[in-house]
C-alpha cells in the first residue's frame, strides 16, 4: 500500500502536522519533523523540565520516567509540589539539572511512546532519538527570554501529541487574557531592573535577563535592555549604579547570595536610589531549573502593582498569585511559596546583608 499523506498546518501556532500509514510527523520547537507513532500515547518521559508543559496539561498519568530534580525544592516550583504524590513511585531516569545526563538504558527499558525535552540544540536533540530509537520531540519557553507564541506552540504541540488540546487551548486563552489585565502602559515608564536570576545555578545582583517578560507584561522599562540583547545576561555592577533605576527586584533563588554579599558592599547598594528610597522587592524564582512561567506571570502582577500603585489600587498581587497558580496544576499553592521564600516582600539593606519585610 502506498504511503497516503495528509498535511494540516496550524497557522495560528505554527505547527505543522501531517498523517501518513506509520503515524503523525510534527514539527517540533527546532523545526525538527518527529514521527510519532500511530496510537494513542500513554507511556512518555520528560527531560529538562518539559515536566512542566506535561504537568501544566494535566497528563502527569502517562509518564514513566522522570528526572530526579522534578522531586527535589518541592516548595520553589509549583508544579513540582503538585506532582509531589502524583509522580513519588514513577522511575528516576536522570538526575537533572545542568551536568545531569539521562540513563538510555533505563529509558528504553521503560519502552515510553515519546520522550520530551527542552533544548536549543536540534543535534542533540537527534541524538538522544538515535541512541533511544524512540520519538524525541523539543518544546521551549523561548530561545532569547519568554516568548508567548513559544510557549503557545509548545503548549499545543504537546496537547496534539497527549489528546490535551482542549486544556492547551484553555490554558492559551487564559494566559492571553491575563496580558490584557496589565493595560495600563504611561508615557513615562517607571525604570527597573531584575536582579538574582537562576542560570546554571544561583548568582548574584549582576544576574538579569534582557527583554524580561514580567517586566514587559507589567510596562515598566527594562534598564538591561539598554544593552540591546535578550535573554540572560551577566551585568557589571557598576552598570547598574550608573543606570540606577527607580526599582529594583531581587529574584528570591538569588536573595541568600546577594544578601550574603551585601555585608562587604554596603557601599555600593547605599548608592542606589531604589535602596534609598525603600523601592527593592523580592519576586518568587522567575527560573529554577528552567522557566517557572506560572510564577513569572503572577510576578508581572506584582511589579504592575509596585510600579503603578494608583492605577493598581484594587489589584491584591498575593491573591492573582494564588489564581494563577490555580489555573496551571490545580491548587492555590502561593502559600507554599510565601512559607518558603517570603513570596512578595520588601528588601531593606541593614548592617548585616539585606532583610525581607512586609511588601505593603
């Protein structure tokens, strides 16, 4: 019999499916063409936090094989909390993390339908199919920070791939509509900057990220743009005192080192007009482990709020924080994070590093 290929785009995702005797071929978020086999798939591993996209979809039910990093700071990822009960019994494939390599072996034992990573390398990607003859498909957050219509297409790649579209188009919808809650964009934006980002481990207040999506989200303008490059970014401290921006948050993975560090710079934080001025906040880990996109967005809640308290005069941050979290794995686990972390908190410098108090 000859091969009968049918071929649908998605226009509005950008995802490319056809239909052919032996299964579906999708294209991926590296625009690799995956066939995926012509049954419904119900045994799958995900790698490098493509545990998050598989949790978010609620299809915790198909997986096999996990990485043992998606069972550890229960408390820093709320979809790892979720999955707390849900996933204690299914096999650890890999350690995780930056060094972590997955075991093939245990993998293919585990005879999964497709295995789903996060990577920007379309050859690395190809080889893992290769040693584990087994369907590899990429998804992504973004390639150069955040991107929706990145996270979108993963969204409903997956969905398509899991028989979850339906949750994949709620959970687009919903996140669409939350952009258009932070409407308010001034002539003058208010300047800030994101300090202690995760990348490849904990760092310090050089640690920002360039076109950073809660700050794009909340209207305010990003100083580290200034440097005309997106995505992570490792930033000279004097550069930051000499844009010294009105606002400055300090993402809470990083907090205990820049806290830390304080001690021996005083100086240099007394300089900075947002200390001065008691305008330096704590966020919940915007990354830890890849992309806590959930807390992102609750975050760009938050710095609207802190931004343009007037405007956002009825917003409660603490409360969007909870809904969002809600809508992604099912239970307001805000709680969890504030108990762990502080959640939303004010910075003050003191004598000895940097301390948290109430926000408002």
């Amino acid at each position: 019999m000859g091969k009968l290929i049918l071929f649908i785009a998605v226009s509005v995702t950008g995802i490319l499916f056809s239909q052919d005797a032996y299964g579906a071929v999708v294209t991926d978020l590296l625009n690799r063409k995956v066939q995926i086999p012509d049954k419904i798939i119900n045994r799958i591993v995900p790698l490098k936090s493509s545990m998050s996209f598989i949790s978010f979809l609620g299809a915790q039910d198909k997986v096999v094989g996990i990485e043992a990093i998606d069972r550890k700071d229960y408390e820093k990822r709320p979809y790892v909390y979720d999955n707390k009960e849900k996933l204690k019994d299914v096999t650890i494939v890999s350690e995780g993390g930056a060094k972590g390599r997955p075991s093939h072996e245990l993998i293919i034992s585990l005879k999964p339908d497709v295995v789903f990573t996060i990577t920007s390398d379309p050859a690395e990607a190809d080889m893992l199919q290769r040693k584990l003859k087994t369907p590899v498909v990429v998804l992504s957050f973004g390639y150069q920070g955040v991107e929706f219509e990145t996270v979108f297409r993963s969204l409903n790649l997956a969905g398509l791939i899991l028989n979850k579209q339906k949750r994949a188009e709620y959970l687009i919808s919903y996140i669409s509509g939350l952009q258009t809650e932070l409407d308010y964009r001034p002539d003058k934006k208010v300047r800030a900057y994101v300090g202690g980002l995760s990348y490849k481990g904990v760092n310090g207040i050089d640690s920002t990220e360039g076109h950073f999506l809660p700050f794009r989200l909340a209207g305010v303008e990003n100083t580290a743009d200034s440097i005309g490059r997106k995505g992570h970014i490792f930033l000279q401290k004097e550069y930051l005192a000499l844009m010294n921006p009105e606002l400055i948050f300090i993402d809470s993975a990083g907090y205990g080192i820049i806290s830390e560090k304080a001690k021996k710079e005083q100086g240099f934080y007394s300089r900075l007009s947002a200390f001065k001025n008691g305008q330096v906040y704590q966020l919940p880990a915007n990354t830890y482990y890849f992309i806590n996109i959930d807390l992102m967005l609750a975050n760009a809640f938050f710095i609207a709020k802190t931004a343009y308290p007037d405007y956002y005069k009825e917003l409660d941050a603490e409360e969007k924080a909870g809904e969002i979290i809600k809508v992604f794995t099912g239970q307001n686990l805000y709680h969890v994070i504030k108990q762990d972390t502080g959640g939303f908190k004010r910075v003050v410098q003191t004598k000895t590093g940097m301390s948290l108090k109430v926000a408002n």
